[in-house]
C-alpha cells in the first residue's frame, strides 16, 4: 500500500510558565498517546492559515501563529486508518493564560481527543505514555532559547 501525502500545520501552543499543550488521543486499534494542537490541510490553505485554523478549532484562539519554526516529514498511520508521509510545518505559539477551548473539535476529535494537559519540559521524558514527537523536549528547549 503506497502512503497518501499529508501536508499538516502543528503548533507548539507554550504558555507564560513554559509548558506546552499536549492532547491525548484515545485510538481503538493502538494505545494511548499524547499530540500537540494542529492537523492536516483543508483545500486551498497556506500552512500558516491551517495552523491559525486548528487553533480555533483545537483550543479556541484566535491569532497569527506567527513564522514557521521547523519542519520535518514523518511517516504514520491516521486515527482514520490511512498510511501517510507527513509533510509537518511547526509554529510555536506563546499565551500568557494557559486557557484551552474545545467547543470547535469536529466529531472525530470529540470522539479520540479524551483529555488535554499542559506539560512542563521535565514530565515530557518520563510521561508513561507516548508524545509525539519524540523530540518535543528539544524542540520547546531550542525554541525557547531563540526567543
């Protein structure tokens, strides 16, 4: 089976005591696992407009994600079951109140986005669940330090 390219905005949302929100998405074929805010592409959209757009959707803000803070490709399989190579651009989102809006979440994301927590960079390594990505620690670090 060939993977479907999936062009996909993720936002790094940190707030004013430096820890990121993470999602937990409950999947019925594979264990639990925790996701920063963000998702594929709707027709038409830019990266930059995808990103304002899941956050509206995924936490309720409404702002500029600002400039493109990393890229990188990844291989998965969707919560829908469909084999992908990601083409994941990174924007790093800073709020001074840690507050989350879920009101916007379609169907699916009401269904698998059980929970959200905000993570401070420490609980990241030694969480007994698994964070995507693997480097989000080092990523929040190098971000961090360039701001």
């Amino acid at each position: 089976m060939s993977r479907r390219p999936r062009p996909a905005a993720r936002i790094l949302l940190v707030d004013g005591a430096g820890r990121v929100l993470l999602f937990r998405f409950d999947a019925p074929d594979r264990p639990p696992f925790w996701c920063t805010p963000g998702g594929a592409l709707d027709r038409g959209e830019t990266y930059a407009e995808a990103a304002r757009r899941e956050l509206r959707e995924e936490v309720g803000l409404n702002r500029d994600p600002g400039p493109e803070i990393a890229r990188r490709t990844v291989e998965f399989l969707t919560i829908e079951g469909v084999e992908v190579t990601a083409d994941e651009r990174w924007f790093r989102v800073d709020v001074v109140e840690p507050s989350v809006d879920t009101a916007g979440h379609t169907a699916l994301e009401r269904r698998v986005m059980t929970r959200w927590r905000w993570f401070d960079a420490d609980e990241l390594a030694t969480w007994p669940e698994r964070v995507y990505p693997d480097d989000l620690a080092a990523m929040l670090a190098a971000t961090t330090r360039s701001r």
